[in-house]
C-alpha cells in the first residue's frame, strides 16, 4: 500500500494479446521515490519468503500465507517497523533515504519470523531480524546507505559484543548477528561451496526450535548455541559433537555463548547392554570406549555393580584396542542387578556409563533364562484404551510425527517404528487441560517357573513452557484389572529423566504387589500446572519370567496331517489342552490292517534338550482292543523311532506320559529347531471298524 497514495495498492496494465506471454514492467522510468520503494518492498519482501522457505518449507503461519500487508512512503522520515500484521517503511527525509531498500525489507519481514514461531521479539527480536539481512546479503554491514552514505550503516554484525547483554535492544541484538556472522566466516573455510546454505540452514531452523522450547523469550542467551548444536547433529548426541561443532563451538565463543564440552569418551555396546545375568557369574558383554575430546586411561576401566548391598567395583580388561570385556559377579538368582561404567582419562575426568551414574544407572537381572508373557512393540493394537479429561494430547498409537523439536521424541523407543505418544497427530505432542490416561490389556503375571517382570521404555519431557517442571508422569499397576491401582513411579517434577529422552524401566511384580492373572498396568501424562509443555511417550512393553534353573516348555503341535484313516474332526488347536475338544480319525473301511494314524509338528525351543517327556491323552470308539503306538522322527538316522506301545482306553479318556531317554538332540531338526511325532491307532484283531479320539499331545522339553 502506498501510503504516499492514500494507502492505495499500487498498480499497471497490460493488454495482452492470448495466449502470451507477457511482461509485466514495474516501475518503467525508475526515477520516481516512491514507485521505486513500492517495487523493492514487494520484490524483496517475496525474495525474502522464497529464500526462508527453500530450508524450511513448512515455516509456521509464512509457509500457508498467500497475502501480507507491506506499507510504503508513510509520511516520516528515518524508520521502520514491523507491526504484528504488516511491515512498513518511511520516505525519504531528515537525513535519511527511504527506508524501503532490501536489507531493511529483510529485516522487517524478520520480525515476522520471530513473531509466527512464538519467540519474543526485545534484544531477540531485533538481533534475528538483522541476521535474516546479514544471511539473505552475505555482508555484516545492515542497512547500508539509510542515511545517505552507502559506504556505512546503522549495525554491523561485524562485532565483539558479549553475553549478557544489558544495552539497548538494538546493540544487544548484535550479540546473535555477530555469532551468525562469525559462524559464517569459520564455515567458508571448512565448507567453502556451502557455507551459506549451512547458516541458513541453521538460523532458521534454530528460530523454530527456540520458539517451541522458550516460548516468548525476548533475550539472547547459550541455550541458542544448543539449539545450533542439535540441529546440526546427525546421531542423536551431541556430546559426541556434531559435524560443523568446532565452527559453531567456535563463533558463539567469541561471544560468551560458549558451547557445552564434547564427551570425553564414548561408551558403545557392539553387542547390546545385557539384560539378564547368569546369577553364577562371568564375562557377559564387551564394551567399546572410545576418545573423543580426551583419551581414556585402559588399566582404570571399571563395571559397578549393586546387586542389593551397594557398588562394588570389578575391574574390566582390555581384549583390543579401545575394546574391554566385563565381568559380573555371582549374584541372587531373581534379583534385580544395578550396574554402570567408569573410566579416568589423562586429562583428569572420570567418564561414566550412564553419563549421570550413580544417580542413574542400567538394570538387568539375575536368572539362568526368560520366557515371554506378553510382548508389545505397538505395531499392531493389542486392546489398550485411552481415558481421561485432557482437553488434548492423548494418547496415539503410530509412528512419531513431531520431529523430537519440542520436547517429543523424533523416533520410538524400541526401533520397530510405533509407540504410543501423547497427540501422536498433528506434530504438538503436548498434553493440555488435564490427564490422559493409557491402561493395558490384562495380562498374567502368575507362574510356576520363576518371578513375573514388567519392562518398558518411557519418555518424559516437562522442562519448558511457561511453568517448566510443574507436572508428573504416573505410572501404576493393578492386580485386581484395574479396581484398584498400586503406584509403580512417578517421573517428575524435575530430574533428568523429565527433560526428555527414553529410558528403559525394568520392575519385579511380586516387589510391587502380589502377582495375579488380572494385572494390568496405566500411564497417565498429565498438564496441571500453568502453561507447561508436557511429552509422554510408551514403548516396548513386556512381561516375562525370570527361570532360576533350566527352561521348562511345553510345546503344542502347529501341524497336524492325518496318514492313515480318515479325518472326522478337529485339528491341531484342539490338542494342546485337556478339553475334551478332540482330534478326530476314523478307521477307513479299506484298510486291510484297521488303522488311524496321524503326523503331528511343532519347533523345540532348544536343539539341545536336557530333558523331554511327550503326553498322549484320548480313547478309542470300538468294539474291541486297540493299540496306539507313539514315534517320534529321528533326524541323525532320518527315520521314525518307536518311543511307547500299548492298549488304548476303550470310550474314555486315558493318559499316557513317556520320558525318553538318551541323546535328545536326536528327536530336534538342528538348522530349524523342528520336531515330529507319529500316533498310530491298529486292531489286532483284523478288519474292525473304530475311530480313534486324540484330546492331547505334548512335548514338555528342559533346555
């Protein structure tokens, strides 16, 4: 709008002759002031769109905005300014020219930046506002020529200033112009093809994740080098520095806006952390411990251990370089084992794992084997419900939407994809106005071979918003399917493990409350204080027992093919219980030898059994006697092998249990773990006709 003009819109025609093309020619004569500033506003307040968009195309409000008010030739001299709705430029006078020139347009729309992503505007504002111009021109200098001298301006990212900042919001805001502009000259050496787009990049990125974690901050502080650091990172920790951390290390710290130190050391797991420890002891992992600012001491490598009267420590050795073997001690079968690493450096540090050990520290526990209850990876909807008087943010189920710049997590917690986040829909995983509440499925926590567990992996962020650590994260568990609830933890106010990141718990039921076959456990994220911003995630969900002493399985047939005789009834489902609900053959009236018999298959969970029993339960509809015969397949002599014969039961159900005897890994397919049984029903007395009624066949193997 001209205002020069009344506030009319400026405009020129064109006859066209169709199809076209055509040229429009703004501003034919460019010798008139005001035609001139009404062409450069709408020129280079559109540039200035294109160039924010081309890094981050989804910019709040600007990315989805087809119309925004530029006002030129407003009857002042010597000023610009950015009004909440509109950005408006004086003519020339008072020693000044006409404020409507690109670096300044740049700088006005700037503040339309810092406005729609929920930054203040102060120190900060004005600061961001000229680094779009110092980005957009690749010079420090800002608003060259506005009073007549186009050899010199009114700021120059060119500059020294310090944090903390106490001047005038237009020098203070140099403070970030300078560190983009420093940043600018140390990538131009390192990355000399690409410097610009890196910083860009970088900036505005920055403005989006600084307006979501510190909503309405109006002053330049270290917590945008952070913000630098992550959104330059490519692994997820930027402790272990980032790819461009020395330029950006370096341009903040001219400025006192000093980067947090690179790790000393890495600690990596080549093949995982162990979660169950063999209760007599021995070598249960390796860890890798790796330099990174500082180089680890080898002879000073250690793995604590608590398993119930404190940490001891256990000296880990060196089996190559970098590569250390740990020891545990003998400990408690079924008890939980607490434990982390240390290692000194030369330069004087002690590098843990976890970094904030002891106070947070890795979980296993202590038994000879683990049988799955029940397992959820969230991939697929098992039954769990979502409650609660949240006005938003419950709890979805699905793949993380958020992008991790909120405090959300970027990725689940177990790697399989899905998890269950709260407003898993639209990018703001945040809790609002209440509670949401996600209760489980019931499972059985009942067991005769060991100790029931609970495990999963959690996420928890409340350490910003305008009330910072006001909530908690609850979680409960029930034994009665949800009458009543025990509390398992509670994440928060504060804390590390309230500030984001997923961690993995691991919970002795029977230590909580008495295990049942109606337990179920909840999750409740709730915002009941003043503006926080809260993130709750849930993923890789598991019940399972802790076997102190050999595995005990009983295995059901997954196949079953009749061979002789012919089918009735029934089926493989119907063999694994003792329900009367029978698998069903019928003496076919041409076999001359008056049978039934039948192939059942199924997978050990061992190839080499220590132990194995088979159970055979049923009857036979006849006349007079019949015998069954039991074989199981042997595949070191590929034949079958008769294990049990006798008299079946004549119309009621009997039991027959064999133990067998000798090398058992005979009976096990050792590429596939496989294994296969033969029942066969014979007359003895010739052509009789029968039907033979199997309720159950079971193999019961030890490992």
């Amino acid at each position: 709008f001209d205002q020069s003009a009344g506030g009319s819109t400026p405009q020129i025609s064109l006859n066209v002759n169709t199809p076209g093309p055509a040229d429009f020619l703004h501003n034919p004569t460019n010798n008139n002031e005001n035609a001139t500033a009404n062409v450069n506003c709408y020129l280079e307040a559109n540039v200035c769109r294109d160039y924010l968009l081309s890094f981050e195309p989804f910019f709040p409000t600007i990315a989805n905005q087809t119309g925004f008010d530029v006002n030129t030739n407003i009857g002042s001299n010597c000023n610009a300014f950015y009004d909440g709705s509109s950005i408006n430029f004086y003519t020339s006078g008072g020693g000044c020219n006409n404020t409507a020139f690109a670096d300044v347009i740049y700088h006005e729309y700037g503040h339309h930046m810092v406005q729609v992503t929920g930054n203040g505007q102060g120190q900060f504002g004005e600061g961001a506002s000229d680094c779009v111009g110092v980005l957009m021109q690749d010079e420090p200098i800002l608003g060259a020529g506005f009073t007549g001298n186009c050899n010199s301006g009114i700021r120059n990212a060119q500059n020294t200033i310090q944090y903390p900042c106490g001047d005038a919001i237009h020098t203070c805001g140099q403070l970030i112009s300078g560190c983009v502009w420093d940043l600018r000259n140390e990538l131009i050496v390192s990355e000399p093809s690409n410097y610009r787009d890196i910083g860009s990049s970088l900036f505005f990125g920055m403005l989006i994740m600084r307006g979501q974690m510190a909503p309405g901050s109006s002053t330049i502080e270290p917590n945008i080098t952070v913000f630098y650091l992550t959104l330059d990172d490519d692994d997820g920790n930027i402790g272990n520095g980032t790819p461009h951390y020395a330029e950006i290390a370096s341009a903040f710290a001219n400025h006192n806006m000093d980067a947090p130190p690179i790790d000393a050391v890495v600690y990596t797991f080549p093949t995982g952390r162990p979660t169950l420890v063999s209760p007599s002891g021995g070598v249960e992992f390796e860890v890798d411990i790796d330099g990174v600012s500082d180089t680890p001491i080898a002879s000073s490598a250690t793995l604590w251990v608590d398993s119930g009267s404190g940490f001891t420590s256990y000296p880990m050795t060196e089996v190559s370089a970098d590569r250390y073997a740990a020891d545990f001690p003998a400990t408690t079968c079924g008890t939980s084992v607490q434990y982390y690493m240390s290692i000194d450096t030369v330069g004087g540090l002690t590098a843990y794992s976890p970094a904030d050990a002891p106070a947070i520290v890795y979980t296993a526990r202590s038994g000879d084997s683990v049988i799955s209850v029940f397992e959820d990876d969230f991939e697929t909807s098992t039954g769990w419900a979502v409650s609660g008087d949240a006005g938003d943010g419950q709890w979805n189920r699905g793949v993380p939407v958020g992008g991790g710049d909120r405090g959300d997590p970027a990725s689940d917690g177990d790697g399989s994809g899905s998890c269950y986040l709260t407003d898993n829909v639209d990018g703001n995983s945040d809790v609002d106005g209440g509670s949401t509440i996600l209760t489980s499925p019931v499972f059985d926590a009942t067991t005769t071979q060991g100790d029931a567990w609970i495990s999963y992996q959690r996420w928890y962020s409340n350490n910003f918003g305008n009330s910072p650590f006001a909530d908690v994260f609850v979680v409960e568990i029930s034994n009665n399917g949800g009458a009543s609830w025990t509390n398992l933890e509670t994440v928060g106010p504060g804390g590390a493990e309230a500030s984001g990141g997923w961690f993995s718990k691991d919970f002795r039921v029977a230590d909580v409350i008495t295990p049942t076959n109606n337990m179920r456990i909840r999750f409740n994220a709730s915002d009941l204080g003043d503006g926080s911003v809260v993130e709750a995630g849930v993923d890789g969900f598991k019940v399972e027992v802790v076997v102190c002493g050999p595995t005990v399985t009983e295995v059901t047939p997954t196949t079953v093919i009749v061979t002789k005789g012919t089918y009735v009834s029934g089926g493989s489902s119907d063999l694994g219980t003792s329900d009367n609900s029978d698998f069903s053959v019928a003496r076919s009236s041409t076999d001359v030898q008056s049978r039934t018999e039948f192939e059942l298959m199924a997978a050990s969970p061992t190839a080499n059994p220590s132990e194995m029993e088979v159970t055979l339960e049923g009857s036979v509809f006849a006349r007079s006697t019949v015998n069954q015969t039991i074989e199981l397949f042997n595949y070191n002599t590929s034949s079958w092998e008769q294990v049990f014969t006798g008299e079946a039961n004549r119309f009621s159900d009997t039991t027959v249990t064999v133990e067998i005897t000798g090398d058992l890994s005979r009976f096990v397919d050792g590429g596939s773990n496989n294994i296969e049984a033969r029942v066969r029903y014979q007359s003895p007395a010739g052509r009789q006709n029968f039907t033979s009624n199997t309720d159950q066949f079971i193999w019961t193997i030890t490992d």
